[in-house]
C-alpha cells in the first residue's frame, strides 16, 4: 500500500465516513494488514503500513525548500524586523501558533506602580503601572485612553494623573484636584525611570519620553497608563511604527541585558525585578511593589518563561496567502461542523508567519543573502544548490541540509556578483 496514493486516501476518506468499522485488508510492506477502516487510518505512516514519516529526512527537508521557494516566487518571502515571543533557555523565537496551542500557564509576578515626573509640571507626576518591571528600561512613551476619563490626584506633598475608574490603586487619602478626558495628555513629556542608560541615549529616548493616545488602553486593572516599550512588546511596537517612536531592545538571545543598561548589563531578566525596584526606590520614582497574578506564556519545550524581543527573522506574508487558504478551507467537510468557524477565525487574526529561528539544530532555511548588497536568493532543491554552488559543496555533499555542512556552501549573487 502506498500511503502517499491519493486516491487510495480519498476511498479511505469515504468508507471512514460512511462505516469506520468496516474490516479491510490493505498491503503493508511485510504482507497484508486487516483491521477496521478506523484502525487502519490511525495507524497510516506506521511501519507495518509502510511509508514512515519523518520531519528530519532528507525529502522532507528539500520539499520545505521547493515550498520556500515557491513563497519567494510568488512575492510572500521577506525578512522583517519585528518583536516576537522569545524562550531565553531555547535562544529562539516562539510563533504565535506555538503560544496559542501549548503556550499560557497562570503565575504571579512582582508588578510595580510608579512615577514619571512631568516636565513641564513641577511635583506632578504620571502613575504608571507594569507587570514587567524589566522593559521599564527601554520606555519611551506613556499610552492613555482617550475616551477615558483621568483625575488629578493630590496625596500628601505629590500630585498623581491616573484614570477615574482606577483610584483605588491609591494607598491612603488622596483628593481629587480636577478631571479630564484622556485627549488632553495628548502630548505632556516627562522623565523616563531610566534616562541616563547609554542605550536610551543612543535611540533618542529621553526625547521621546511623550503622552500618546491608543485606543487599547483600558481600567480593568493598573492606572489608566500604560507604560510603552516598543522592543519589549508587539503591541507596544506596532504602536511605536504609527507614532514614530524609537525602539529599544535590552536582551540578548539568552534573556541577559546587553552593554549599555548600566546596572542591568549582564543580569538575566529572571533576575532583573528588584534591581529595578531597587533603583526605582533609590530615585523616589517607586510608588509600590504588589503580586499579580494571570496568565503568562511559557515555552512549550521547556516551560521557561518566554520574554518579547525586537528581532530580524523571516517571514512569509499572510496578507494574499490568507485568503487562498480561507476559500481551500470552505471546501473541506468538518467534522465537527463548528471547527469551519474557528479555523477561518484563525486564519483571519493570522499574523504574518515567522519561519526562521535561531536554533542550531533546526532545518536550514534556503536563503543566501548577500553581505555586499543584501540582495537574497533562494534555492529550490540540492539540484540547484548544486549548480549554483561556488565554494563549498564538496564539503556539504553527502550530508543532510543542516548545520554545520551547508554552512559552507557558497553562492554567487547575481545582483552585484559578490
């Protein structure tokens, strides 16, 4: 039996739906196997039915390259810079179908309430509130609700703007000064928590430090501010592309702060918090320290807790391939009915697919980018690596696509011909 026979696979298709307990005798590769229809569909791609599968293959891997390819054709490759989720243990980026299926696991962290001095208004402050208190190194803005509503708070020798429905993360009396609709922040400058860090320098961000509007902000929980790290979250960083705001990125590939976040520089974010609460305290910028507790993605290979970095990969756009994929998805009977809804509901919200990651062990993307000009190839099969190969193949020749061998295979480019 040919597993891989379509049309074998469609009269099986049509005697699973209308008699799974149907008895049948099919071919396996040491004789021929009888069981129920249902039987011999769970056990397709199993030795005793021939045809093993395996991801590691050498066919497997070439036919991922023919697919590439053929996305490269078709205008849907390109490398882009963007901020995903990241497991520091794995060194490498999580996709968000990663996250959805094995990702969240409730936990309780440190989050923090804290002041952003206003420039322009003496002893007034914003009170910002955060779960992770380890992007506070890389902010460069402060996000309200514009159709929220935000009071002027006097609490001792202090003025606080926080929003309406949040005052009771207030600790002790206050008094209500005065009220306003978040429009009119809009633009209020202020003094990061951390502005003195070489890294905000070099991105320009204690003159970003500036009040913006986004719609996302809500009161369910902290102050009505939110506190914006373009290279520490997705959110933050599609924020940052519509209001023009630097990006900074304090993380290396294993979760440690890179050169250039003073006392941070070399710590693991792990053990990140209370260094920052630390410095907060010492500033006067600290307004208190709680539990929260919710639910928080993990790596679903090893269960570390993922952080968001601001990284280069490559992916395959979603904007035209959605739509092919919608209409394939129409056709197909679902069993049960509802699944219809729920995978076009995916694929609608679908981002842009990730497919590269940093990992060593993984399957070498068929792309060769030019260190001159940046222009990228991309290869099709060993065929054609092969042919166009100028350095290197004897080296890689009898080896499967993977590191280290077709780390030594090189190409010319054809457009400036490095």
């Amino acid at each position: 039996m040919d597993w891989n026979d379509p049309d074998f696979l469609r009269d099986l298709a049509r005697r699973m739906l209308e008699d799974p307990e149907e008895v049948i005798t099919v071919e396996g590769p040491e004789g021929p196997v009888t069981d129920t229809v249902e039987q011999i569909v769970a056990h397709l791609g199993l030795p005793e039915l021939g045809g093993s599968y395996f991801t590691f293959s050498t066919e497997n891997n070439y036919m991922i390259w023919t697919f590439l390819k053929k996305c490269h054709e078709k205008g849907w490759l390109y490398k882009g810079r963007d901020v995903m989720p990241w497991c520091p243990r794995c060194a490498t980026g999580i996709s968000q179908h990663e996250i959805v299926t094995e990702g969240y696991q409730e936990m309780t962290h440190p989050s923090v309430t804290l002041r952003f001095p206003l420039r322009e208004r003496p002893g007034e402050s914003l009170l910002v509130w955060t779960t992770t208190p380890w992007t506070l190194s890389s902010n460069v803005a402060a996000a309200v609700g514009p159709e929220l509503t935000y009071a002027k708070v006097r609490q001792g020798d202090e003025v606080f703007y926080l929003s309406k429905g949040t005052l009771s993360i207030l600790e002790g009396d206050y008094e209500v000064l005065d009220e306003m609709p978040g429009t009119a922040l809009e633009g209020w400058t202020y003094d990061g928590p951390f502005d003195e860090l070489e890294a905000q320098q070099k991105a320009g961000g204690p003159q970003a430090h500036r009040v913006v509007l986004w719609n996302e902000v809500g009161e369910a929980e902290g102050t009505g501010i939110v506190h914006i790290a373009p290279g520490c979250g997705a959110e933050d960083f599609q924020l940052s592309k519509e209001e023009g705001l630097p990006a900074i990125a304090p993380l290396d590939e294993e979760g440690y702060f890179l050169d250039g976040f003073g006392f941070l520089s070399g710590v693991h974010v792990s053990e990140s918090a209370e260094r920052v609460f630390d410095a907060l305290r010492e500033k006067g910028l600290l307004y208190k320290v709680a539990d929260y507790t919710h639910r928080y993605p993990v790596c679903w290979r090893c269960g570390t807790e993922l952080v968001f970095r601001l990284v280069d990969e490559w992916f395959i756009s979603m904007d035209e391939l959605r739509y092919d994929m919608m209409e394939v998805t129409k056709q197909i009977r679902w069993i049960p009915s509802f699944g219809l809804d729920r995978e076009l509901d995916w694929l609608r919200n679908m981002h842009d697919w990730m497919i590269s990651k940093k990992r060593y062990w993984g399957l070498a993307l068929p792309i060769w980018e030019c260190d001159e000009c940046g222009h990228f190839e991309v290869i099709g099969d060993e065929v054609e690596l092969r042919e166009r190969a100028v350095a290197g193949w004897e080296e890689f020749e009898g080896h499967t696509p993977h590191r280290p061998w077709i780390d030594s295979v090189r190409i010319t480019c054809p457009q400036c011909g490095a």
